[in-house]
C-alpha cells in the first residue's frame, strides 16, 4: 500500500485551491453582485498562504514522489509572487467597479492562476512543471480577453493564446527530448544523468534550447517577445499590471529551478543561449521604447528590457547571480506596481486615458501623481537614491565578478538608452503645457501609487535585510 505522501510542504497550494473552489461556489449562490467580496476574500486567501509559506517548512523538503519541492528559494519566489498577485488584484478591484463590468469569477480566476504560479516555481519534475504552467497560463488567456466587448482586449487574448499554445509545444517537444535522451523527468534523476552519461549530452542540449524557449515566451525575452505590446495595450490595464509582475517573478523563478538544478553541469552550453536571449531583450527593449506614443505599450517594452536585465543574474551562473536576479525582481515588481496605479489614474472627466501626451502638465495640476511616477520613472531608469539603483548594481557586479564585463557594459549602454524614454515621461509632466486634470484616484490605488513609489526610497536606504533574503535563497540553489 503506498504510504500517504507528506502534506505539509503543499499547504499553501492547498490553500488556494480549496478557497478557489470555495470562493466559486459562493460567486455562483449570491444573488448580488459579489466581485468586492470575493476579491477581498481572496486577498485574504493568498495573506494566509504567505502565512503559512513563512510559518512551514523551509527545506530543502521534497514530497509527492519528489516532484514537489520547498526551499528558501521557492518561499522566496511564492512571497514574492503572492504580493504583486495580491496587489495587482486591488488595482482589478477598483477598476472594474469604475468601468461597471464586475464579475464574480475575475477574482477566482487570479487566484487559481497564482496557485499555477505556486507550483510552478516548487516543480522538481518537467510533469509538475508542465501542470503549473499549463494552469497559469490558461487563466491568463481567459484574464487578457476579459472585456469581452472590447475589440482590442479580445484580439489581445486571441493573439496570447495562440502565440502560448505555441510556445507551450516548444516547451513540452524540449521536455521530451530530455526526457529521452535523460531517461527521467525528474529534476534529481536528470542532474544525475548530466554528471555520469556525457554521450547523452547533446540530444539534452537540444532539449534545453527547446525549454528555453518556451520558458523566454513566458517572461516576454527576444525574440519571444512579440505578443508583449499587444497584449499589453489591449489587456485591461489592472490585468496587464498583473501580467507584469507575478507571472514574470514565477517564470524567472523556474528559469533559475531548472538551469540551476538539473542542468547546471551543462552551463557551458546554456550560458550562451541566455547571454544571447538578454543581450537582445535588452538591446530591443531600450530601443524599440522610444517611438512608443502609448503609455502601456512603453511599459511593455520596459518590460522587455527588464527581463534582459533579470536574465544576467541567471547567465552568469553563480550564485551573487542568481542573488542579483531575486533582488532586482523584488525591486521591479514594486516599481511595476506602483507605475500601473499611476497608469490606472489617468482618467479626464470619468474616462481613461493611455497616451503619453496626456500627461502634459500634471506636475501643476496633479502634483502628488507626477511626483509618485517621476521617483517610479527615476528608479525604473537606475538613478540613485532610488532602489532600482541597487537592482542594477547587483547585477552588473555579479557579472563583472563572472568575468563576463562586456555583457555588464552592455547593459549599461541599454541603460542609459533606456533613461531617455523614463526622463521624457518626467519632462512631458514637469514643462509641457498643461492639458485637461486628471480625476483624483481612488483611495486603494492612490494608495498603492504612494506606497510604492514611497518604498523606491525606503529600499535605497534599508535594502540589507532584503539583499540578505535573496542571497539565502540563492544559495539553496545548485549555484551556491
């Protein structure tokens, strides 16, 4: 009789499965309109889950046949995850009473695509692995189609899901091939394989190249990136905050689970495919903003270019790496966040606006909302005495460590392409001549707006608890 696989380390999972099904089941009983109710509720389900991530087991613990695992790595990355989720959910909340098309399920779906995010970054097998992504990734095409009688969010959830379902082959062709050639799906029976049968190292490799791709899909890199702007403007823009922070922290995360694990005796062969793939992101990402007329597709860009930047920590293949990568995510999801809530308040007399124009001129009639996007903007871009100062730091340092200057100089040079385009939002705020006053926020994403931008500095000036946590969960992967 097989014994009953250990529980424990799956009880934030858990959690947010059993309150999904919950939460469904109340939407569809209430009469009244239940949206407010259900998000509160499954913000309180996801505090709860980080709850029980920061109270439980912090590994290295393995369960469910080895396929599931916890570390300081995975609660690291789930903390992280369930925060932009969490917040990215209140920007949702306030949106949707604004635009009258509340509906109970939005929330439920968030949640269940968190809980795709969960297991995704605890996948110790490609079978675990292929599940959770597969539950994310599904929500997230029903998320970006949303506004269903918007023309443009439905094409963007059209183009999300065949360009996914493509990538998602990629990645499944890629986890054959190493299946084949590895002879196990498991993460510790491939890491196995990698340092005792060399002969089947090729056929691996090519697998690799695969599951690099479809994983490059998922966090937006060259020359994956194509469905990003699109789906970025055409998304609900609270949604399109929710694309681009959570399921890029958990993406990135698995990025580093399975380079870092199974294939770090191969990091010969995959380094150079990720110095390509950031080199490119970055590059395209500073480059390619700067035309950009509308707001959300700048952003989508700046996404692009983050994710180069990210990708460094990982290329470089060391565990100050791998610390850079966690802490600059960290960084990014808040300054995303707090951007969203910016982009989510231009509205002129009850109606939203995305055009970059239509910030002329707030720095006199909307002060607090262009100081809070010029620190965001001014961190974003790298400057101190702002955090995304130190998220570049780590990074480039962990580089020029590596050996690998020429990468950490190119970096830099798309850095300072890239504050072009941060610094023009500052200038068209502070000196164009004034248009028509935003209408004043709402209290939760006024809020957010403040906190966020309020936490850019906060994080310059206390970041060692923080450096600290990333660099713990580094080390609990096979680069330390």
């Amino acid at each position: 009789m097989t014994a009953m696989p250990n529980l424990v380390p799956a009880y934030p999972e858990m959690l947010l499965a059993i309150a999904g099904m919950a939460l469904l089941m109340i939407g569809v009983f209430r009469k009244q309109d239940s949206t407010g109710l259900l998000t509160w509720l499954s913000v309180f389900a996801m505090a709860g889950a980080a709850a029980l991530i920061v109270n439980g087991p912090q590994g290295p613990v393995k369960t469910f046949s080895d396929m599931f695992v916890v570390n300081a790595f995975t609660s690291f990355a789930k903390l992280l995850t369930l925060s932009g989720a969490a917040i990215s959910l209140l920007l949702i909340n306030s949106w949707v009473r604004k635009e009258q098309i509340a509906r109970s399920e939005l929330p439920i779906i968030v949640l269940f695509a968190t809980l795709g995010m969960l297991m995704m970054i605890s996948a110790n097998d490609f079978i675990s692995l292929y599940v959770g992504l597969e539950l994310q990734s599904l929500a997230l095409y029903v998320l970006a189609a949303y506004h269903r009688n918007n023309l443009r969010s439905t094409e963007a959830g059209v183009k999300y899901f065949v360009l996914g379902a493509l990538a998602s082959g990629l990645l499944l062709y890629g986890s054959s091939l190493i299946y084949g050639f590895g002879g196990t799906t498991s993460f510790d029976g491939l890491a196995a394989a990698m340092a005792s049968a060399p002969e089947h190292h090729v056929g691996v490799i090519i697998g690799i190249v695969f599951v690099i791709s479809g994983m490059a899909f998922k966090v937006s890199a060259v020359p994956f990136h194509m469905w990003t702007p699109d789906v970025y403007e055409g998304a609900p823009t609270p949604i399109t905050a929710f694309f681009s922070v959570a399921p890029k922290v958990a993406a990135l995360s698995l990025f580093l689970q399975v380079l870092a694990g199974p294939f770090a005796p191969l990091i010969g062969q995959w380094q150079q495919v990720l110095v390509f793939v950031s080199v490119m992101s970055m590059g395209w990402g500073a480059v390619a903003a700067v035309a950009q007329t509308n707001i959300k597709r700048l952003m989508a860009y700046s996404s692009i270019g983050h994710v180069g930047y990210a990708l460094i920590g990982l290329a470089v293949g060391t565990s100050d790496g791998a610390r850079g990568m966690l802490f600059y995510m960290l960084i990014y999801v808040f300054m995303n966040l707090g951007t969203f809530a910016v982009i989510l308040s231009m509205r002129v007399k009850g109606r939203a606006v995305e055009d970059i124009k239509d910030l002329s001129g707030i720095g006199k009639t909307n002060k607090g909302m262009a100081l809070a996007l010029s620190i965001l903007m001014f961190s974003t871009a790298g400057i101190p005495p702002l955090a995304g100062f130190w998220g570049k730091y780590f990074i480039f340092q962990a580089a020029i460590e590596a050996g690998m200057v020429s990468l950490a100089v190119f970096g830099l040079l798309a850095s300072v392409i890239a504050a072009f385009y941060y610094w023009r939002l500052v200038k068209i705020m502070y000196f164009d001549a004034s248009g028509d006053a935003f209408d004043a926020p709402d209290t939760a994403t006024g809020l957010i707006m403040t906190a966020c931008s309020a936490l850019m500095v906060v994080l310059f000036i206390v970041s060692a608890p923080f450096i600290d946590a990333a660099d713990v969960a580094a080390k609990a992967l096979s680069f330390g």
